[in-house]
C-alpha cells in the first residue's frame, strides 16, 4: 500500500515536471542565474532568503561565489522542499561542503528582517501579499530579485529580457502543450524583475 502511494506520487510529480511543464518543482536554467548575477550588485551579503528554492541552483552559485554568507532557502511544497535536501545532501557525498538550509515552511510565517537579499521564484498565485511583507520587514537597501514574475505592491527598478533557448532535457517535454492546462501559466521564465527596498 505504502509502495503504491509512493509510485503514484512519483509518476504524478514526473508527469507534472516533464509534460505539464510547471509546478511543483521548476529548476532554474543555468544561464537564467548567470544572467542574473551580471545584473545584480555582487558583493558579500549576510543573509539570503530563496523563496520557491528547488534544486538551490541560484543559492549554489551565490556561496561558490561568497563563500561564508548564511543562505536560507524557503519551501511551500513537499516535492520541491525534499528535492532540495537531496542535492543539498547528494553535495556533502561528492565533498563539496555547503552551509545552505532549506526549510519548509509558509512564507507569510517567515521572519524575513534580517535579509539583504531575496531571491523568488514563485507563482504569482503563491505571491499574495509578498510584496506587502517584503516592504514592511526588510530593512531599506534590501535587494529583491524575483524570477518569472512580478511582485505586486513593489516597485521594480528594472527587468532583464531572458533568451528562450532549449536545456539539456528539452526533448523530456516538447508534447507538454498537448498536457498543459489553460489555468496554469508556462513556467519558461521570460524576464526576471529587480527591486531594492
């Protein structure tokens, strides 16, 4: 029975992933975070917060970069929340220490004052008074950089168009349009939008 449960969920979360294309777990293209980090004001931040972590790709490059900065990754779904402690863990087999925590927890139980920088990657469904929280508890100068959409009440400063080109695993799920649900949007990120507090 307890075989079964896992199977099914298993085969759900591949369907989702490589044929519907979106959520719960939607891994950020490696040149999408080299593009960003050309675009943000590199230097050595205390404190990072991930919301929507997933495989932590942003968060990885971040402390290769900045070794030592506390880098806290915020996960609403249990898919996504377990696939990042795997890599976090599969990182630690293969010697490569990391300091990032992944916690599962609800974003708007989040105590975000100490941040100097946010990274989101979240649906905009899942952004419901985000902008609101950010601007009442992160401190002035707080850099926020949300991946795929905007967040509502903030005021960017500016975007950055991201080219379309085809990942290592494109192939997994060119039917996915035929799968798709009109209710759900792409999770093929187009711009990524930068604030500051």
């Amino acid at each position: 029975m307890v075989l079964t449960g896992v199977g099914y969920f298993i085969t759900l979360c591949v369907f989702e992933i490589l044929l519907r294309g979106f959520a719960p777990f939607v891994p950020s293209r490696p040149w999408v975070i080299d593009k960003i980090l050309d675009n943000i004001k590199l230097k050595k931040y205390r404190k990072i917060y991930s919301f929507g972590s997933g495989k932590s790709g942003f968060l990885m490059e971040f402390e290769r970069l900045f070794p030592g900065t506390e880098i806290v990754g915020i996960e609403i779904y249990w898919f996504s929340y377990l696939m990042a402690r795997v890599q976090l863990a599969l990182r630690k087999v293969i010697g490569r220490k990391t300091g990032i925590k992944v916690i599962k927890k609800d974003i708007g139980h989040t105590d975000i004052r100490d941040a100097e920088m946010i990274y989101n990657h979240l649906y905009p469904e899942e952004m419901l008074g985000l902008g609101k929280k950010i601007k009442f508890e992160c401190r002035p100068g707080t850099v926020v950089v949300s991946n795929g959409f905007i967040i509502p009440e903030l005021d960017q400063q500016k975007f950055i168009t991201l080219d379309q080109r085809e990942g290592r695993l494109a192939w997994l799920s060119r039917q996915r349009e035929i799968f798709k649900s009109k209710r759900k949007r792409s999770v093929m990120e187009s711009r990524v939008y930068f604030y500051e507090i």
